[in-house]
C-alpha cells in the first residue's frame, strides 16, 4: 500500500483495537523475529521454552514493549520494510488513549448490559490482544493438526476458524510465511481475513504480490 493508506490503516488499528491497540512496527518486527527463531532460544514466545503460559506470554509483551520503545535494536531484516510511524504509537500507545478507550467500553455496557453478568465479559474487552495472542503463540503451537512437517511445532488449531479470522492456521502460515492467504489446503480451511485482502486488492486500496504455489505432495504425506 502506499503511504497515505498506510497511516489510514494506522489509525484504523487504534480504532477498531481500542485500549488493545499494539504498534504495527513493534508487532509486525517481533513476528519477523517468531519465524527466523521458530521454537529456538531466541524466539520471542516458545511453548517449548517457557514453562508456562504466563511466563511466555510476560516475555512477549516485554521483547514487544523493548522493540515498539526503540529499546531493542533488532537486526535490518527484521525492521526493513516495516511500517513506522513513531508520533502516532506514541499517541496510540499512552495511558490516555487507553483510559479513553476504557471509558467508552464501560459508557457502552452502562448503556447496553441487561443483565449484570454481561459485565463479566467487560474484562475481556481489556485484555483481548494477550488472548488472542496466548490461543495462536501457545494452543496453536500444542494442539491440532499439521499439513506440512516443518522445524518448529506450529499446528493448526482449528479446521474451521472463524474466531482467529483464520490466523490458527498457524502450521500453513510457518510453512508458507510470504502467503496472504492462511488457509486453503484442505477443504474446511477458509482465512477470512484473506478474503477481506483479495477485496481491498481489488479496489487496489493495496496490491498483492504472487507467490510461488505450495507443494501439495508435501501435504498428502502428511495428511
């Protein structure tokens, strides 16, 4: 996309993730990083290196904090590319912003919540981002199936995934990394988020870049 898109996307992030909101740069450096380091030492969130679920997820949230803060300089290959728009992480990133968005989540369910058990659900509005981010970098490394043996231990979690927008296909994504598209090896795997991407595409608000076709041999030895 261009670089005007590029900030609108930016601000769309603040948007639609609220006080869940996590730096393009900071996220986009650290995954980089997940795939050069898949399941080694080095990778930012292990299952196969950290005990627990907890402890992963605290070492991912500071190696993400280290990277969006500049404290952490990682390697060219990893930044090059990337989008960075340092004033408005700054913004979107600030206690303000996310107090904001906190109050906005309480005004809607002041207005809304029914019943007093619907507020039980308001904690997970604040905490959706480590969710998200526990079920793909720990359940989807652990559980499910794999269509292609690769060095690490991603699997996909689920055969239909609506609720991941398709990113628990998480074993196609480590074999393919460069690939838009998560699912369509088997049948029941559909990425709506790659659908979303072939729409933009063709209202060339961003242009998608082929790539080479996937080895399916590879996936009956594995199926």
């Amino acid at each position: 996309m261009n670089k005007t898109t590029e900030k609108i996307f930016y601000m769309l992030t603040w948007f639609f993730q609220g006080s869940n909101y996590l730096s393009p740069y900071g996220y986009g450096v650290m995954h980089r990083m997940h795939h050069a380091y898949a399941d080694t030492e080095n990778d930012p969130h292990s299952p196969k290196y950290d005990e627990t679920i907890w402890n992963m997820m605290w070492k991912t949230k500071t190696i993400y904090s280290d990277i969006a803060n500049k404290k952490m300089i990682p390697d060219a290959r990893f930044t090059e590319g990337v989008p960075n728009w340092e004033a408005f992480d700054k913004f979107a990133r600030s206690w303000p912003s996310r107090i904001f968005w906190g109050a906005v989540y309480i005004s809607v369910y002041a207005v809304f919540a029914t019943q007093w058990w619907l507020w039980l659900l308001l904690p997970l509005q604040f905490l959706m981002s480590p969710i998200h981010g526990a079920i793909i970098n720990w359940f989807a490394h652990k559980y499910g199936y794999r269509n292609f043996e690769v060095g690490d231990t991603s699997r996909n979690f689920l055969p239909t995934d609506f609720l991941m927008m398709g990113e628990s296909y998480h074993n196609n994504h480590h074999k393919n990394g460069s690939s838009a598209n998560f699912g369509g090896i088997r049948w029941h795997e559909i990425d709506p988020t790659y659908q979303v991407i072939k729409i933009l595409n063709a209202f060339k608000i961003i242009k998608l870049v082929k790539h080479k076709e996937i080895n399916l041999e590879s996936v009956k030895k594995a199926a």
